[in-house]
C-alpha cells in the first residue's frame, strides 16, 4: 500500500510525534507506516487522514504485488 502521509504532515509542518500523539499511537508507529513496513489498522488510518484533513481514499493507495514468472 502506498501512502502519502510523510508529504502531508511535512506540507502542515506536522512532526511524526505531533501526528502520532493525535492519533493515539508511538512516532515509532508513524515512521512505519511512512516507509511502508506497517499497514495501519482501518481505524488507525480513519485517525490519520481526519487529522490531516483528508480522506482515507486520497491518503492511501492499493497497489497489487505483481506474480513473479515462478508463480504464474
């Protein structure tokens, strides 16, 4: 999944612990989401995207994983 949070709060001038503390989770949390290694629960994106003012659709993006030849 690819996500355009790190743009946005940087455009808000939002640091990873401002945005973690409103959302009830760890800068840790943020920070792996940012670089894809963590997929936020439904909730937690809801949360993300209300504070930064945007919806869920425009803030994430589902991108297939594309078989390798060995799978097809």
């Amino acid at each position: 999944m690819i996500n355009r949070i790190r743009e946005l709060r940087k455009t808000k001038k939002m640091s990873q612990e401002i945005l973690a503390n409103k959302c009830d989770v760890s800068r840790q949390t943020i920070n792996a989401i940012e670089n894809n290694k963590y997929d936020p629960s439904l909730v937690l994106a809801f949360k993300i995207a209300s504070t930064l003012n945007i919806t869920v659709d425009d803030l994430f993006q589902f991108q297939l994983e594309e078989k390798s030849q060995e799978e097809t």
